[in-house]
C-alpha cells in the first residue's frame, strides 16, 4: 500500500475548510492498496467518492430493498435513496465536528453496498446457505463490491479505495473483538492491515451512527405512509410524543400529510443536535491530537447522549414489533426466502444455470474443482441482484411457461 506523504504532496490534496486535529487528512492518507497517481483535481477522499458513486453496485441499490420490496409503492424508500440520505446525515455531522466531509460521504455512500436483494432477508437466506462455505456477512460482502467484484481498472479488481474508507466501511460495527474474520477481511488483510481492534476515525464513526439516524427516522415514515400503525401510536414514544404535540400546538390548522413530514423533520434535527453534543464532549474528555488517538482512545467518539440513546431504543423496538414483523412484511419474507433459496440450490447443482460470465468466473476460480469456491461465486452472483432481477430469474427458471408463452 501507498503511503502518501505530506511534505510531497502538491496543493489539490488539501481541505478548502479547515479541520479538527483530529480528523483526517487526504495529504496523510496511508494511500491505496495499488499504486497509482494522485488527481490534478480532487482529493483522494474525492476521488473515493466519486468511484463508489459511478460503480455498478452503488447503480443497483435503485432497486434493492430497504424494507418494502420495489413494486409495493414509488414513495418508499430504496436502498439507493436511504443511502444518499445517511450521507447527507454524515456530510452534515462531518462539517459540524471540523472532519473531513468528503471521507464521511464516502463511507456512507459505500456502506450498504454489499446489500442483497430483499434487505436484511435475503441476507439471512444466504448466510443460512453459506454457512457451510464460509459464511456470509452484507458488510464483508460491501468489501468485495469495493476490493474485487468491482471491474472497471485494467491493472486491479475493485475501486482501489484508500484506506481511510476501507477502514471506515470494515469498522461500520465497531472494532473486531476476535480473530475469526470473513472471507474477504481475510483476503484484505494479507494485503494492508486495517488495525481491526481499533476505533475507526471520526469520519467512519459519523457515517455509521448517521445510517441509524436515516433509518429509524424514515423507517417511521414509511410505516405510517403504509399504515402500520399511526400517529397516536407514535405519541406514546418519548421522543416522538413530545414533538408531535409541539408542533400540532405550534401549527393547530396542520394537515396530517405535512405534519408528518415536519415531525420527521424535527425528529432528525433532534438527533443529529445530540449526536454532535455528546460527541463534542466525548472529544473533549479525550483531547485526540491527531486520528490515531481516535483509534486508541478506547471507545466510539460520536454517540448519542444517553438519554437520547434510550429514546432511540424505544423507537427501534416500536419499529420492530409493529413494522419489521408486521403480518404483510412476514408474508413478502415468506416469498423472497423462497426464490432466494431456490436460485442458491439451483445455481450449485447446475452451474449451466448461471450466465455464461458467471460460468466462467466459477471455473476461473477453481469452483468446478471446490464447492466452496463455486458457492462464493454463486453467492456473489445473488447478493449483487436487484429485487425485480432476482423475481425474474426466479420466474426463468422455475415458470415452466416463461420463455413459452
């Protein structure tokens, strides 16, 4: 791996804003696994961003599920829109804290990408059916997207993203508390050391508490447009309660429509407000002087306040019960475990079945001869599809009338 140098790096890899001690810099960035020149124009940070959002895989989260499947509605989210909502979160959270902006984005437009179609469901499936092939994991899967299934490069697989965003994307959880890695962390790690039992940075840290403010909040959105449950449930929950009758006495002729909109609204705003206190004393107890400090210093920098943290738990239960498990989201899952399953089975009993490419990279990889080599290669081939791709395939395979009619 690369490793860029302050003193000899020309202008354009400087912030135009200045920034904490502790953030991080793309003229110390620890560089890119492959070698390569820097931007006339960009940072390094830009340029990661720029990669992830021009990839294939950043295209197709469009149709992937967030938790309603594409065809039940135009207005609920995707994967795609949730994801360019965290990072207008973390750009925002990034600019208040004095860290770099264009890291966060990179991260947050990075983190889902290894998501499969059908959301947390078709990733349940296939871990169920690779747990004899060494496993599966959506955010080891976003990995490889970045590290490997990603060809778009005559001299590499993946993006060649620097390290900072490698790290950012790998510590999405957290540091890793054991030495049982997934697949692809493995592989990267023979190849530059991501520090796996640190922190990450400040930047990687706002990134993965904005995906939890994104969801929870526009999780609540969708479930009421869909009719899970209403507003006098949401009244009972205390950080919703309180700002529901703030803004109907504030606005007493409020339609419904805009009140939810407002509410949400409002509900973001007081998360991020806490989010960014609570960090900013967090770092003053800690006083980093530079990343690395972040990394050391033995617990996450960016956190929710402690009473905004019980106020989100209450959210994500209420969400759970009345949304996540809700009789018409089980009765979808019921489906989707389905096609997922049949197109794994189908794929590894007859590697014939998949696309000609796909044939190829099983044999290229020494699947025809090893069957866990062969399962990772079908297993790509169905973490990267789109909801609407994996019911056709299904539909292809298993209509014994599709290509007959």
């Amino acid at each position: 791996m690369t490793n860029l140098a302050h003193k000899d790096q020309p202008s354009y890899n400087y912030c135009a804003l200045p920034l904490a001690a502790y953030a991080c810099r793309p003229d110390q960035s620890r560089g890119r696994i492959h070698d390569e020149g820097e931007s006339a124009s960009r940072t390094c940070f830009q340029r990661d961003r720029d990669r992830i959002i021009h990839c294939s895989a950043f295209r197709r989260l469009k149709y992937k599920t967030q938790v309603f499947v594409y065809h039940e509605g135009d207005h609920f989210r995707t994967r795609l829109s949730h994801t360019l909502e965290v990072a207008q979160i973390a750009r925002s959270m990034a600019r208040a804290l004095m860290v770099n902006e264009d890291l966060a984005e990179a991260v947050a437009l990075a983190h889902d990408l290894g998501h499969t179609p059908f959301a947390h469901t078709g990733e349940d499936v296939l871990a169920r059916c690779m747990e004899s092939y060494d496993g599966f994991e959506h955010n080891d899967q976003s990995l490889r997207v970045l590290t490997h299934l990603e060809e778009r490069y005559p001299e590499w697989k993946g993006l060649n993203l620097t390290w900072e965003t490698l790290e950012g994307v790998v510590k999405h959880n957290g540091p890793f508390e054991d030495d049982d890695l997934p697949v692809t962390l493995k592989m990267v790690q023979t190849q530059t050391d991501l520090e796996l039992h640190t922190h990450a940075s400040v930047e990687a840290q706002i990134a993965a508490l904005s995906d939890d403010i994104a969801y929870n909040n526009h999780d609540v959105e969708d479930g009421l447009r869909a009719g899970m449950f209403g507003l006098s449930d949401l009244e009972k929950l205390g950080l919703l309660g309180s700002i529901i009758e703030q803004t109907r006495r504030k606005y007493p002729a409020i339609s419904n429509k805009v009140l939810v909109h407002e509410v949400i609204r409002q509900m973001i705003g007081a998360m991020v407000e806490d989010a960014i206190e609570e960090t900013r004393k967090r770092i003053e107890a800690v006083n980093p002087q530079d990343v690395n400090d972040v990394r050391h210093a033995g617990k996450q920098m960016v956190a929710f306040s402690d009473d905004m943290y019980e106020k989100v738990e209450e959210l994500r239960a209420f969400l759970h019960a009345r949304m996540y498990r809700h009789y018409s989201i089980n009765r979808m899952r019921l489906k989707v475990e389905r096609i997922v399953e049949d197109l794994f089975d189908a794929f590894m009993k007859r590697v014939s079945l998949l696309p000609e490419n796909w044939q190829h990279k099983v044999h290229e990889a020494g699947g025809s001869l090893n069957e866990t080599l062969q399962a990772r290669v079908v297993c790509d081939y169905i973490a990267g599809m789109t909801d609407r791709y994996a019911i056709r395939e299904h539909e292809r395979l298993f209509d014994l009338y599709w290509d007959l009619r």
